[in-house]
C-alpha cells in the first residue's frame, strides 16, 4: 500500500500505546482500591500487581511496537517509558508489601 496507510497504521499503535497503558493502570488502581473494600486476599491483589504489569509491558513491545516502521527516536522513548513504568511498578509493589506486612502501616 501506500506510505500513507503505514503511517496511519503507525500511528494507530503509538496513539493505542498512549491510551491504553495510563487506563490499565487507572483501571487496576481503581480495582485495588475496590478489592480492598469488598475484602479481597491480599495475595490474590498482590499477584495481579506482580503479574499483570509486566505481561502487559512485553504485549506492548511485541505487539504495539514495530522497530521497522518506526524511528529509532521514537524506540528510545518507548524504551524508557518501559523504564519509567517499570521502577514505578517495583515501588508499587515494595508499597504493597509494606502494606501488607505491617511494616510502615497497620494493612486493612
């Protein structure tokens, strides 16, 4: 097809990549929160965060990212948006087990 339709498909990936992550986050913190209230496990919150977030950083590089149709630029930006959301994941996930272990907070 035409450069055109690449870009426009280009595009599409990038502007799903922009949505999409910062809902799933929004989303998920929503649910904690809602999980904390209903009395869900802490394991079961736990394991949702420790698994979910990276699942869906190695969706996002396989399948909303093409080396090839985009700038090496446009690469080093999503690898460190990767970066960004991955030290924040870990916090998060040092914050739960703080939280749930009593250590800074008594857990609800």
């Amino acid at each position: 097809m035409t450069r055109g339709n690449k870009a426009t498909g280009m595009w599409a990936k990038s502007k799903i990549r922009r949505i999409l992550g910062p809902v799933l986050v929004i989303v998920g913190l929503f649910y904690t929160y809602h999980s904390h209230l209903d009395g869900c496990p802490r394991e079961i919150i736990f394991l949702a965060w420790a698994l979910l977030p990276p699942i869906w950083l190695i969706i996002e590089y396989w399948l909303l990212f093409d080396r090839n149709e985009e700038s090496s630029r446009d690469f080093e930006t999503f690898k460190h948006s990767h970066s960004l959301a991955r030290n924040l994941w870990v916090g998060f996930l040092v914050f739960l087990v703080a939280y749930y272990s009593g250590i800074f907070f008594e857990g609800g």
